[in-house]
C-alpha cells in the first residue's frame, strides 16, 4: 500500500454471531483515505456503516483484514483517530465546558497544563465559546451536536470520524451544520470520514462518495464530486450538484 494514504482499510471483513447464525455485516472493504480527504459513505440503514467506522477507530477488531492509521496497523482506539458515534449524548448535569473536558479526564490529562486550552480551542471551534456555563438542557438540538464534536475535538484527532452526526436534526438545522462542518474541516485541515444515509448530504460535502451495498456491506462504488470548494447552500438546488447526487443513488442497489 502506498503511503500516501492516512487511513487505509484493506478487505476487512466482519460478522456478528446471532441466535439465527451470523449476521454478516461487512465483506471484503478495502479503500484508502487521502490525508485531508472529506470521505463520505453511503448505504442503506444496516448495511454496515457504523461497524465499518468502529472498525477504522480501532474500537473493534475486525475477523479478517486489517486498517493500517499512517501505515501502522491499528489495533486499539487512538488519540488521533476521533470518533463521533451515532446518536451520541452529552452528560445532561455537566456544563458545555465539563462535557467538552471529558475525554480528557477520562485519559488522565484534565491536569495536563494545556487542558484548559485544549478545551477553549476546541469550544472556539464549534462557535460555542459563550456557552461554556449553559447546559445541555438549554442548547438547541443543533448546539448539542456540536458540542459533540467538540468533544471529540478536544484531542485534537488528524482524523475525525462522525457517524451520521446530525441524523436526529431537522433538515434545516442539518443544512447549516453541514455548512459548519465544511469550515471546520477547512479549518482544522483534518481528514474528515463521514457515514450518512442522506445522498445530497454526502454528496455536498465530499471530495468522493463510497457506496457500500446492503448487506453484507461491499464497496459498489467511489464516486468523486469534482464541484469545486467553497460550498453553499445555492448548490443543493445546482444541476451538476444533482447529476452527482443522482449517480451516487444509482450506485445503490435498494
Ligand atoms: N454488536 C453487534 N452485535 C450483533 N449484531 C450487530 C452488532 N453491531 C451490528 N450488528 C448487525 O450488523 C449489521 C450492520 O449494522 P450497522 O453497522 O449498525 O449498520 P448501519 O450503521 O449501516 O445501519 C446489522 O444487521 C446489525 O444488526
Ligand atoms: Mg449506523
């Protein structure tokens, strides 16, 4: 494998047992991910996206195959490789800023000297520095999500992974954290991969679109999204944004 690769996936495969035998969740997926790439997979729901993305953070291994984070195997979750799980939840009784200084006590660095800075760095990113003191309860469901990805920030990850962060949002809240999210990217200059089932979503914000079929999960497609940076919302109603919209939701067989 080359080594212009961050993160590369090479023919992973993964089951689960199940009373009814094994559930087959993901079958010979090898790609690789370019260092400062905005990667987004598609696929059905159940398809396997989310075993996919903890498989590339190290939080599980996979039967077969393997991932290699700049050509090192990985075989346990790492400071670098930032996670955003699907439907994840901030701590209801702790502010934004103890939500956001979490993984850091959690690794025992809350005292490390720049914890602090870590922490405001991280918030600064979000957009979300006045609110270190409000709690969960008093944020929009879009703040939320960014404090979560706050969190995840706070370790300052070269790559970040996020599954289906804003599924719960409503599709115009989604629109403009996607928007956010793409300055954020450009920000941090991080390898973002992405794990939606929204097709325009994923095609908005990639630099290439991976298909996976139902499952057992299986590459099908990569399809790159030439439509050139900066994005805005103007694109969603494009036609050459729709002609690629339109191969991505060929390239998945429903
Ligand atoms: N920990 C697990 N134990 C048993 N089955 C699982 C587990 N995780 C996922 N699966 C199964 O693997 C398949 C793929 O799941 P998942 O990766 O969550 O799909 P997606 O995120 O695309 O909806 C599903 O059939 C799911 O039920
Ligand atoms: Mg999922």
């Amino acid at each position: 494998m080359t080594n212009d690769k961050i993160l590369t996936a090479s023919h992973l495969y993964k089951s689960f047992p199940s009373r009814r035998g094994d559930v087959f969740a993901l079958e010979d997926v090898s790609f690789g991910v370019r260092p400062g790439e905005f990667l987004c997979i598609v696929g059905p729901s159940g398809c396997g996206k989310t075993t996919l993305l903890r498989l590339l953070s190290g939080l599980l291994p996979p039967d077969r195959g393997e991932v290699r984070f700049n050509g090192e195997k990985l075989t346990a979750p790492r400071a670098e490789i930032g996670l955003v799980f699907q439907n994840a939840n901030l701590m209801p009784w702790r502010s934004v800023w103890e939500n956001v200084r979490l993984p850091l006590e959690i690794s025992g660095r809350a005292d490390a000297p720049d914890a602090a800075g870590a922490v405001r760095r991280a918030l600064k990113l979000v957009g979300l520095t006045e609110f270190s003191h409000s709690h969960p309860h008093e944020l929009s469901g879009g703040m939320q999500q960014r404090v979560v990805i706050a969190r995840t920030l706070v370790h300052q990850p070269q790559v970040l992974l996020l599954d289906e962060p804003f599924g719960a949002l409503d599709a115009l809240t989604r629109e403009n954290l996607n928007l956010e999210l793409t300055n954020l990217w450009r920000e941090l200059g991080a390898t973002v991969v992405m794990v939606t089932h929204n097709i325009r979503e994923a095609v908005f914000l990639a630099d290439r679109v991976l298909v996976l079929s139902p499952r057992p999960g299986r590459l099908t497609a990569a399809i790159p999204v030439d439509i050139s940076r900066p994005r805005n919302i103007s694109l969603l109603y494009d036609g050459a944004f729709n002609d690629v919209a339109f191969r991505v939701r060929q390239a998945i067989r429903e």
